[in-house]
C-alpha cells in the first residue's frame, strides 16, 4: 500500500512538474502549436483536392457451370494467398497498361497535365506510374471482397478509372480462361488424332496375329477351347450311354440266368416279338391246365402241347439270346465311342498346349489396344468438353458496387491536418520548453536556488513596479497588499531567526547589478520603521548610486567633506519623504572606494549611527562588481544576498557566495526579489513566511536554529498569508 501510495506520488509529482515547465514556457509552448494550426488550416486551404471512388469486387465462392469448367480450367482457391495474388495481378503495370489500352491514352490524360513533355514511351510510362500510385486495392482479411480506390482532383475521373480496373480485371480473368482452353483444345486435338492412330495400329497388330495364329474367337472363346469343351461334353454322354447299355446289358444276363429261367428283364419285355411267343406260350399253358382240369388229359400235358411249347421257349431263348447279342453289341459300340472320344480330347489338349504361348501375346495385343481404347476414348471426352467449355468462359468474380463520384474530397482532411498540426506544435513547443528548462540557469525555484547556494531563503518580494515602493508608508502600512505583507514577512523573519535577530547593521548585496538590492533597502528600512523602530539607510554604492533617485532626494555632501571632518553624521542625514526612514545618501567621490570605507573616520560614523538607530541598512555594490562588499562586512552583522527571480543566473549566485567566502564575510540568507506570484507557482516556489511569536520562539529553541536562519514555507503565490507579531504594525 505504501508503496502503491508512493508511486502515485511520484506520477502526481511528474504530471504536476510537466504542466508547471508548460505554464512557465507557455509562450514557447503554446506558439509552436499555434503555428502548427495555422500552417495546417493553410495546408488545407491551399493544398489540392482529391477525390476517392471506389468499386467492390468479389471473388466467387460459388459458381453454376453446365459443364465441369475444372476439367479444363482449375478454379481460383478461396485462400487467403490466393486473393492477394489477385490484388497483386490488379495493382501491375501490366494492369494498368491494359486500362490505358481500354480508356485511351487520351482519356488518361488528364493525370500527366499540361506541362508534361516527352516522347509517346515516356508519356505512356508516365501514365502509367500516375495510375499506379493513384491506385489502390485493400481488402479486410476476413471475406473474398477487396476495394479497388482511385484518388484524383477530378470525381468523375476517379470514379471512371476504379470502373475500368474492375471490367478490365474481368476480362483479364475472361482471357486467362479462354486463353487457356484454347491451348488445351489444340493440345488434346494433337493428343486425340495421335492416339487414335496408335488404337488403329495396336487393333489391326491384334487382329493380324489372332488370324495368323489361329486363334479364332468364338462367343469370347478360341476355337481349341469350344473344340474341347465339346468333346468333353460328348465324352460325358458317350460314357453316360455306355454306361447305361452296360447296366442293361448286366440286367439282362442276370435276368436271362434266374432260376425260371424266364427273361424277366425291361428289354426282353419289351421286345414284341418275345411278347408274342410268352403269350402264345402262356395260352398252351392254359389250355393244357383246362384239359388236365377235365380229365381229358391225365398225368401231364399231351404230346402235342409239350411239342409246342418247347417250340415257343426255343423261340423265347432264341430271341432272348438275339437281344444279348444286341445289348452286348451296344456296350462294345458305346466304349469305342468313349474310347475315340477319349483320344480326341487328348489330342486337343496336346494341340492347345502349343497355342499357349500365341495366346499370350494375343492377349498383350489386346490388353495394349484395350488400354489404347480408354485413353483415346477419355482423350476425347475431355476434347469435346473444352470445346463446348469456350462458349462458357467467364470470370470468377462480379462487381457488387461500382465507383461512383465522390461528392466530398477525400483529401486534405480537416481533423487529420489540425491534429498533425497540433501534434507537431505541441512536440516542438514542448521539445524547445525541456532545451530551454535544460540550458535556462536563472533562477526559477526557491528549492533549487537553496539546494545549490546551501543558504536558506529568508524572503520572496514579488514583481511590482518602482512606484509601490513608496506606498510601504506608515499610514498605507495596514492597507494590506502583496508588496506590504512580503515585505512584514522578511521583517519577521530577521526579527527572529537566530542568524539575524542580533543583528543591527545588515549589509544587503547582490551578485549582479539591477537584481533590486536598493528596492529592498528601502522596503526593509521602512517596514522596520513602520514596526516603531527607527531605521538608518546608508548609500555605500559608490559607483552606480541610485539611493537618492529613488528616494527623490538630493545628495548633500560628498564623502571627502566627511573624511575631512567638515561633515558630521547629523549634517549627512536626510529624512524620507515617505516614511521615517533616515538616508546617508552622497554624491560620487573621487576617493577610491576600498580607501573611503577602510578609514576610521567611516568607522566612527557607522558607530555613530549604531548609537541613535535601531536598524541600519547599508546598501553595498554588486559583489561580482566591486570588492566593497568585503570592507564594508567588517562594519555589518549580517549581510544579504539580493537574487532576482528569472533574471539571476545561479552560476552568478554561487560565484558571488564564494567571494564572500574568500572575504570572510558569510551569508545570512538570500532574498528573492521581483518574485511574480502567478508564475512561481510553476516552478513549486517555496517561500517563506512569518509566525506568530510563540511559533518564532518554539522555533528559536528548536535544534538547527543556532548560526542558521530557518527555512519557512508557504503555499508559492498565495497571498493568504498573516503575520502576527508586536513589530508588524498589527499589535
């Protein structure tokens, strides 16, 4: 928290020191951005108009197309790469060219003026550069959109040329399509007439060879092979048939062999002519068991009937045996046909195995045209769709908005011109404030002036003119001014600081001429006087006297007539007009001035006037000027340093405090003068202020005080300050 706090302070401290330095050099400050408003108000008056206009292009991010256009031509990528590679395409000289050849050079004139002379080449060059850095193309990253802006003095002109770039972007896109189908319809033309020559050959190759081979083709399948499957087929059948005359070939010899010996098999039943005799046979039979049931025929059949039917069964038997022969005959016929059959598969598969190695190449042949087939027949899909496709090139982008006019110029922009202005004012004002503050060593602040001079500021006059002065009289001495109270404070603090409340001779100097010294001799002996004490100034400014001018009063004597005894000290006292202050003033003497203060006749004056006055003032020379100061230390208790405010150089102030160092004569304390209150609050003056008697006794017996006057402080510039002492004229 603390240090939160302490850092606050500090950027409190640094914006307060920043707004002080631009109130003390306001003039530097404020005129710097003064001029730059004005420069930029005359920058937009006189500075040429130019006027944007814009057209908004888009790439397509959808496309209907009748036929498949990225067969041909690949569609631009919605990529971010790929848009700025259009607006590079847009933003060419190549580009701009085209535009010109669009408008006309004539039409594009206007951008070269009137004054521009050169050959046709240097002229087109030239207006070229002219669209180019009229031109440009932006886009937000975040869609498929981009602007095309020209800039010219002329609206209409402006708004004519963003057109032109986007039809003419349009129809860069248009040519690059077309361009590129047609150089693929010529190459997929060349690649159609060759291949189907290379099909040609590579079928006839196939063909040729299959003939030559013999390797004929039936239903899909070579001769060798339906020959073979045929006779597999008819094998299959032949063995089927021998097989099924065999079966009944063995059924009818087991039939033939049964115990009643009676053919009982399918083929001998179905022989008509067994049939006949078996029903012949059966037909004795009966008639025999008819005759043996009568009687007529006993113990057996009659000779006849057995004679008969022994016929009949040699018959059947006959027969019967004819049949076997047969089926015997039609096993040997069926398994020499399956033997023949048999031989003949043989035989064709001994052929086909020679045909092997014709069919292997007869089939590369045919693989190779096969293959030769599909890429003729894709080759001339994609050539008849790229013919079809040139009708349909189109660009891949549409116009959402185009340029028009601009009613209101985009340039110079008021604002933009005031702010430049303003910023570059307020920087350089700002800039030459910190180089003055930096170089500026006059005195400014009451705390640097005590950091470098290492001597307290005892008090601060402020800025008044030389006729103030004479309202510091008694009877105006109430009236309360600023000039009356700064004066009562510096009076109070000589009365109670301990380096100068003992004092009654106070020397007061300067570093320098015209800083004020005799200003404050004169207020100070007259506020002492206004206090009820009396007070004695004394002219010790032999070189530049100016006492009696401003007190109005004519020198009476001159310091050889004292030196010669012929004047004493109440022959030399004159009396202010204004107040009760007595004045030594003299005329310039012709006695060196070292030699007039050294002598004992001076001495004896000045003891003198330590016995009739309170407070005695000497107003010495500067001390950078003359070496005065040194001698008339020696008859002083205290001397005062005069530093004007914002005219004193503080290397004059320290050089001149070395001096009296050198001279033995110590400072008591300095005396700001010509202090402007409203300006000291820029520089954080601190000045110091009178108390009241029991605050300048606590502070006499505080540590510090003894050999050093104290350092007051006050609010810089404040004029509510009150002074409460018996000797202030308030008691």
């Amino acid at each position: 928290m603390i240090a939160d706090d302490a850092r606050a302070e500090r950027s409190f401290d640094a914006a307060g020191s920043f707004l002080r330095l631009v109130r003390r050099h306001k003039v530097l400050v404020f005129g710097p951005i003064l001029l730059g408003l004005v420069g930029a108000d005359l920058v937009y008056m006189t500075a040429p108009k130019h006027y944007v206009a814009t057209a908004v292009v888009a790439l397509d991010v959808r496309k209907v197309t009748v036929a498949p256009m990225e067969m041909v031509v690949s569609r631009l990528p919605q990529e971010n790469p790929a848009l700025r590679t259009e607006m590079d395409i847009l933003g060419s000289r190549s580009m701009a060219e085209r535009v010109i050849q669009r408008l006309g050079a004539e039409a594009v004139a206007p951008l070269l003026g009137n004054s521009f002379s050169g050959t046709p080449d240097q002229r087109r060059e030239a207006l070229v550069n002219r669209l180019i850095d009229g031109l440009q193309i932006s886009n937000d990253g975040r869609s498929y959109t981009f602007d095309i802006s020209f800039s010219s003095t002329d609206p209409v002109f402006a708004a004519k040329i963003a057109n032109s770039y986007a039809q003419e972007y349009f129809a860069h896109q248009t040519a690059v399509k077309l361009t590129a189908i047609r150089t693929a319809s010529e190459w997929l033309g060349k690649k159609v007439e060759e291949l189907r020559r290379t099909l040609v050959a590579s079928e006839q190759a196939s063909e040729a060879f299959k003939q030559k081979a013999g390797l004929l083709k039936t239903s899909g399948t070579g001769i060798e092979n339906h020959r073979l499957e045929a006779l597999n087929t008819e094998l299959v059948h032949a063995r089927a048939i021998a097989a099924a005359a065999r079966a009944r070939f063995e059924n009818a010899i087991a039939a033939s062999r049964a115990a009643d010996g009676q053919p009982a098999f399918a083929e001998a039943l179905n022989s008509p002519i067994i049939l006949r005799l078996r029903e012949q046979r059966d037909a004795l039979l009966r008639q025999s068991q008819s005759l043996q049931d009568t009687g007529i025929l006993r113990g057996g059949h009659s000779p006849a009937i057995q004679s008969e039917l022994r016929s009949l069964q040699t018959q059947i038997h006959q027969e019967t045996s004819r049949v076997l022969e047969s089926l015997g005959g039609d096993v040997k016929v069926a398994d020499s046909q399956e033997k023949e059959l048999e031989d003949a598969i043989q035989k064709e598969i001994t052929a086909s195995g020679a045909a092997d190695a014709a069919t292997i190449h007869l089939n590369e042949l045919q693989r190779e045209a096969a293959a030769n087939r599909s890429l003729y027949e894709s080759f001339l899909n994609r050539y008849k769709a790229t013919i079809e496709q040139e009708d349909l090139a189109g660009p891949e982008a549409q116009l959402i908005s185009s340029a028009q006019p601009a009613s209101r110029p985009s340039t110079p922009k008021l604002f933009p011109l005031m702010a430049l202005g303003l910023f570059l004012g307020a920087a350089t004002g700002v800039g030459a404030a910190f180089m003055r503050e930096h170089s500026d060593d006059r005195v400014w602040s009451v705390a640097t002036l005590e950091e470098r001079t290492e001597l307290p500021v005892l008090g601060a006059l402020p800025s008044t003119r030389w006729p103030a002065v004479r309202r510091l009289r008694h009877r105006t001495w109430l009236a309360g001014g600023a000039e009356e109270l700064a004066v009562q404070r510096l009076r109070a603090v000589l009365r109670f600081s301990p380096a100068t409340r003992d004092a009654k001779v106070i020397a007061v100097t300067s570093a320098e001429g015209s800083e004020g010294k005799t200003f404050v001799s004169i207020a100070l002996a007259r506020a002492f006087t206004a206090a009820g004490e009396s007070a004695l100034i004394v002219g010790a400014d032999l070189r530049r006297p100016t006492l009696g001018p401003r007190l109005r009063l004519r020198p009476s004597f001159y310091w050889e007539e004292v030196m010669a005894g012929e004047k004493t000290i109440d022959d030399i006292v004159q009396q202010d007009q204004d107040s009760k202050v007595s004045v030594i003033a003299a005329d310039p003497s012709q006695i060196a001035s070292v030699e007039l203060f050294s002598a004992m006749t001076f001495e004896d004056l000045m003891a003198s006037a330590r016995d009739r006055y309170d407070r005695i003032i000497i107003d010495t020379p500067p001390v950078l000027a003359s070496a005065d100061v040194a001698v008339l230390g020696a008859v002083s208790d205290v001397t005062l340093m005069v530093v004007r405010w914002g005219t004193t150089m503080h290397t004059a102030v320290v050089e001149a405090l070395r001096q009296m160092s050198l001279y033995s004569r110590p400072v008591a304390g300095i005396v700001l003068n010509q202090l402007d209150p409203r300006a000291s609050a820029h520089y954080a003056t601190s000045l110091p202020t009178a108390t009241s008697r029991d605050t300048a006794a606590t502070a006499r017996s505080a540590p510090g005080w003894a050999g050093r006057a104290p350092r007051f402080t006050t609010v810089a510039g404040s004029r509510d300050h009150t002074i409460s002492d018996e000797g202030s004229g308030r008691a």
